[in-house]
C-alpha cells in the first residue's frame, strides 16, 4: 500500500470530516446572555425568577385544575408587579385538529394584559400558554414562553412600543389549542389584532428556531430579517410546517390573515412533557436568546402599522450557523435553480460526466445510503428501543463514519474516472436532487444554489485555470457541507425517537462533494480510519446507558380495567424498550383499546376506579342521520373521553350549537371526543351522526396518577426513567347504549 501525499491528503480530509460531524452541533448552539444587561435589554436572570415564582413547587398544572389556578394567580400577580392590568376571558371550548377526528374540549381561562402604543392601530398580540401536561411542570413548555413574554411585557411599559402590544397567556393548549381557539373566536380583542408572535416549544434547550410564518411569508420574513441578531431559521421548516401535523396554537392563529412568526426550541426532547421540564433543567442561553430575538421582533412589528403591507410574495431563507442569514424571492430562487441545472447538464455534457462518472456517483450515494440504513436497522435489532436517547451523537457518528466508508470504498472499487468528470457528475446529482426536493418543499431551493453556484463556476474553469478551478471545488464542498451540517445536527434534535437513518440522504449529499476531489487509489488509509471509526462507535453505541439523568428514559404506567368485561391490565410504555431484568409480572407485547400504540401488558388486580357514564338527554332527526345531546359524566376522573362507533358515520360533534366538522377521512377510524378538568363532569355535547339508529359507544375516565397496588411497580421502575407525554394514570373503559 502507497501512503504518500494523495494518501495522507485523503486521510486529513476524512478526518476533518468526522470532525464536522463531531462539532456540527455547535453551528446551532444559543448564544450565552450578557453578564452585564443594559436598559431595555431582555433579563434573562429577571425572566427566570418569575418563572420560579410562577411556577412556584413545580407540580403539574393541567388546563382547569387547581394547581393551574394557582399558577395563574400568580401570574396576574407578577403582570400586576410589573403595573400591567390584566383581563380573565372564561369560556368552554371543543376544538377539533385538522385532518384529526377527535375532539378537544375544557373550561379555559386566558389572562390578556395589553401595553398601549403611543399611536392608534391594531395590535401586535405575543401568545404563550401557562398550562402544563399532567405529566410535567412545564417550565420548558411553555415556561420559557411566559417568561418571556412577561419580561418583554416589563420593558415595553418602561418605553412604550409605537402600537399597542397585546399579552395573551392563554390556557387549554396541551389538551387541544383550546384558549386559542376560544380568544379568536370569542374575545373582542381578538378584533383588534393584525400580527402574532407565538413561543411554544419542546424541551429544555436548544437555539430559538423561527419555523412558522403567515403564508405568503413575505411581509413576516421581512421583519424577521430586520430584527433577528442570532437568526436560526430556513424554509424548508416553515415549509414542513406545512405537510404534517401541527400541534401549536398556530393552528387557529393562521386561518385570520394575521402576520405571524412562530418561535420554538428544540434541545433534549427526552424531558418535553415529563416531571424533568423543571426550572433547574433549562438551559440559560435558549431563554436568553429566545428573548432578545422576541424582544427584536416585537419591536420590528410594532414599529409598523400594517405588516402586511411591508412586502408580500414568498421568499426562501437560511441562516448559516446563526451568524448570517440570506433570504430571496421565491420565484427568483426557483430561475436561479433552474439555471443551475441547465448548467450542470451542459456541464456535465461537456466534460463527459454522463454514462459511467453519473452512474460511480449514483452508486455511491444510493449504496452508501442503502447499507448505512442497513446497519441503523440492525443495530435496533440488536438493542430494542432508542437507545441513543442518553448519548444520540454516538450513534448518528458511527453511521457517518459507515457512510463515508460505504461511499468511500464503492467509489475506491468502481471503474475510475477523471477528477474533472467526478466532480462535474457529483454536482450535477446535487443540483437535480435539489431541484427534484425543491417541487415538493420549494423553500429547500436555497440549500442549492451558494455551494452548487461556486462548483460549476470552478467546474467551467477546469481545464482553463485548474488551480482555480480546484479552490472552488473545495470552498463549494465546505460551503455545502456547513449548510447541510446544521441541518444535520436541527434533524438529529428533532428526531429524538429516530430512526436514525433517516439523516443519511442529506449526510450522503454533504460527503459526496468532498470524496469527489480525493484520489480514488489513494483511499485504503482514510477508508481504514472511517472504518475504525464506524467500528468503534457503533460498538460503544449498543454499550452505553440508553439513559442518564440528563437523558431519561421514557416510561410511563397505566393501570386499566375494562368495567364492562370485568379485566384488568398494567400497562407500560417505554418506547419499546425492554423491561429490566427481574421487573415484577409476566409482561406481553399487546395493544389496547384505550391506545393503538404497542405496550407491555401484565394481568392486574381488580380495583374500584372512577367509571364515566353517559346519557342521552335529546335527540331529533337530522336529515338521514339524527342530532344527539349527551351528558357525560366523569365519576371523579381527570378526564372524560367519548369514542363513537363508525356505524355511527359521525359528522361534526361539540358544544351545543357549536359542533365542530369531524373529517370523514381523518386520523383515527373512530370519532371520539375528550374533555379534560373539573367542568367536564356534567358536560353536555352534541353530536350530528349520519345514520339514526343506536349505538353502543365506548367511554374512558382517566385519573392522573396510580392505585396503591402499582407501589411494586414504581419501585422497581428504573431511576433513570420517568414518564414521558402521558402521566402514569388509572384508566376505566365503559360501554353506553345511545
């Protein structure tokens, strides 16, 4: 074997490699806050001590519950230190998610406190939610939300905003956007609002990501651009944002033309709706930043009468590393990548990419992906569950490594081909993926035009000017490699639960450029370190704890009886994770009604438990179907839940005279409706069914925490593990005939 310049040249530049990987997730890391704060700058030690008084001994505090009560008594309190006067809007509320079938209802209580502006016009409004899961305090979600708008709240009335700023805490966003729901459609302020800042996020930590806006987001991205210091946002979020599921008051903030940006964190998901969301848990720097950039954008919003009439159209957008940030419209993006692809064709044609360079190249990127997600998939095999939670950068290391190795060798063994021709054809599938990725996601365009530009200018000059030609090859491949890093290291955060191989397409696309300039017969020692590297890592990735006391575990405890058939179960969640050894009971794998998702399931002991009931209390024809009213009854439960049969063919279903459209092709097959606090007991519904004669519907009483007879179990549960976005609860199913 040679080891000579082309060698150790190709081994320093895999090297730097897995150090990027390594250190990519300091491309996202929050800025600390000042030592020192001036006047007018947001406080992050002031903001953080009312949140302790707020959320006072840090117990759950659910929507319609005691301790939310208290929490929002002392939250008026702080709004009254400040010398803002507050507002109580109480209203009861069904809700339904888009495309869901099931219904959200509570009783909320949402506190407005507005700044006035030294001018006359509509609103800017800042929403946060102070209710938590019963599972958590929720000083992350959405703590860091009230903190801040409670600390921007204070420094607006020290120097008034030129419009007035409207303080929403609203409540009942956890159980189903309830509070925002019921301010657009029943508060009068709701009127006189024309722009939304909205703080809602999962964890503890993390940059503050911008990935929501009004659509088009032109006059939003404007001032988002004026104002962000340590911008942290791109397009493909806020196009994503779109495709799935929301689950932020967003969803009913949007549909009323407001501009709108949308803040959120994202660092350790493993405490988001669990008794780790603790004050102590959050990381200084995210609630720093997450001010001063609210902060910012209140100022810039406020300073304009009319956002909306700032810009319009639609722009894509990227920070890079939080240090700069480029936006362009829309259509200007998509010409310019249309070029680029003209380009690289031409390109490519001219320097004979087409035929065996293009298919070296597919077969790299294709082979490399194919195995490494192999690998992912066996290493689940061999250790069930997400056991990366405690230590997730070990695991997406070790597949780096193997990709780069997989990519490596395939390119080491395939027929050779020219520098030149290499580079032209690895481009020219960078380009066209982009270009490809961009029809169904049009805000990724921007990912593919800096580094792809600065490529196909070295490319034209190769023959002219190759030592040119060879520095712009390895800017765009470091260009290109810093951009996809950092969204390498926001997937990884997001993707907490995995599967891991669902980075490696991006990976592929960041480590092709690099490969392409290295010396295919000079790649024996780099390929032998990545795969020393893949090696070792994986190895110590099926070793470490799959939890730590920063990191736990999810695992959450139901006790479940079926009143009808007389059974009884324990059931435990833990991400499919194994049981420890010698954990009491005779565990299964199994689902149950009360939830689709795959549980350990033991035999419990039969135990009295609260058991819901419902009556029909009227009932008329409706077209083919009928209209029923339901009382339903909670028996001392937290929460009540009505699901209905699909013979039913429900059609909207709700409050009287308010029934919410239940989606005929919806997510879940049966239509259900949950009510969650104190006023749902005696809560009555109506439901607009299709077809008119009876059913037998199902009913679920849920009471936060577990019997006695579960000590055995919680003794057992591993000090790492902690519940995790459903608390341990005592579940009864019941059957009525309506």
């Amino acid at each position: 074997m040679r080891f000579d310049r082309e060698s150790w040249r190709a081994l320093l530049i895999v090297v730097l490699m897995l150090a990027g990987f390594v250190l990519k997730g300091h491309l996202i890391a929050p800025p600390q806050p000042p030592e020192r704060v001036a006047a007018g700058q947001f406080d992050t030690s002031r903001a953080l001590a009312r949140l302790q008084r707020i959320l006072g001994d840090q117990q759950p505090h659910p929507v319609d519950s005691a301790a939310d009560d208290g929490v929002r008594e002392r939250l008026i309190a702080e709004l009254n230190a400040i010398g803002l006067q507050s507002r109580v809007q109480e209203a009861e509320d069904c809700s339904g998610f888009p495309k869901s079938r099931v219904v959200s209802c509570s009783r909320i209580r949402n506190v407005t406190a507005t700044i006035p502006g030294t001018a006359p016009g509509k609103h800017l409004l800042l929403s946060a939610h102070y209710d938590s899961t019963p599972t958590g305090p929720g000083a992350g979600d959405d703590g860091i939300g009230v903190a801040t708008l409670l600390e921007v709240g204070a420094i607006l009335k020290a120097s008034p905003p030129p419009r007035g700023v409207t303080l929403l805490f609203n409540e009942g966003e956890e159980y189903g956007l309830n509070g925002a729901a019921a301010f657009v459609r029943r508060d009068p302020e709701a009127k006189d609002v024309n722009s939304l800042i909205n703080i809602d996020g999962r964890g503890v930590g993390g940059p503050a990501l911008m990935h929501e806006t009004s659509d088009p987001n032109g006059s939003a991205m404007a001032a988002y651009a004026s104002a962000a210091r340590t911008p942290y946002a791109n397009s493909i979020s806020t196009d994503f944002a779109k495709l799935i599921p929301n689950s932020t008051d967003v969803v009913f903030y949007k549909p009323t033309g407001w501009t709108l940006l949308n803040y959120a964190w994202l660092g350790n998901e493993t405490r988001y709706h669990s008794p780790g969301d603790r004050i102590e848990a959050l990381d200084r720097a995210t609630v720093g930043q997450m001010g001063a950039e609210v902060l910012g954008a209140t100022r810039a919003l406020s300073a304009t009468p009319d956002p909306a009439r700032v810009a319009s159209g639609r722009v894509v957008f990227t920070d890079i590393a939080g240090r700069l940030f480029f936006k362009l419209p829309l259509t200007l993006a998509a010409i310019l990548l249309g070029l680029l692809v003209i380009a690289a064709l031409v390109l490519a044609w001219q320097r004979r990419a087409f035929g065996r360079p293009l298919m070296v190249v597919a077969a790299m990127v294709i082979g490399g992906v194919a195995v490494t997600s192999l690998a992912a998939i066996t290493l689940n095999l061999l250790r069930p569950g997400d056991f990366w939670r405690a230590y997730p950068l070990i695991a997406y290391l070790a597949l780096y490594a193997l990709l780069i190795l997989v990519m490596g060798a395939l390119l080491a063994r395939l027929p050779r081909v020219g520098r030149e021709r290499l580079r032209a054809a690895s481009w020219l599938i960078v380009i066209v993926l982009g270009a490809a990725l961009s029809l169904a996601l049009p805000g990724a365009s921007i990912f593919f035009l800096f580094a792809p530009a600065i490529a196909l200018a070295g490319i034209a000059l190769d023959q002219r000017a190759p030592r040119i030609a060879l520095l712009l090859a390895g800017a765009a491949a470091i260009v290109q490699f810093l951009m996809f890093a950092e969204l390498l290291a926001l997937i990884e955060m997001l993707l907490i639960d995995g599967p891991l191989w669902a980075t490696l397409p991006l990976a592929a696309l960041a480590i092709l450029p690099v490969l392409a300039e290295l010396d295919a017969a000079r790649l024996r020692p780099a390929l032998g370190v990545a795969g020393l590297a893949a090696l070792g890592l994986s190895a110590a990735a099926l070793a470490v704890p799959r939890a730590s006391a920063e990191r736990p575990l999810g695992m959450s405890i139901d006790y479940y009886r079926e009143a009808s058939f007389g059974t009884a179960n324990w059931a435990i969640a833990t991400k499919q994770a194994p049981l420890p050894a010698h954990f009491p009971g005779s565990w299964r794998k199994d689902t149950l009604p009360y939830n689709g998702r795959t549980r350990l399931v033991s035999r419990a002991p039969l135990i009295a438990t609260p058991v819901a009931t419902a009556r029909l209390v009227a009932s008329e024809s409706a077209g083919t179907g009928r209209r029923i009213r339901i009382a339903l009854s909670s028996a001392g439960g937290d929460s009540v839940a009505i699901r209905f049969p699909e013979s039913a063919k429900v059609v909207a279903l709700g409050l009287p005279g308010e029934a919410v459209p239940v989606p005929v092709d919806g997510q879940y097959k049966k239509a259900a409706l949950r009510c969650t606090g104190r006023s749902c007991d005696g809560l009555i519904i109506e439901a607009l069914l299709g077809d008119p004669r009876p059913f037998t519907a199902e009913l679920y009483s849920t009471r936060f925490g577990l019997p006695p007879q579960a000590a055995p179990l919680l003794t057992a549960r591993p000090r790492n593990a902690i519940p995790q976005y459903a608390p341990d609860s005592t579940i009864t199913q019941s059957h009525s005939k309506l």
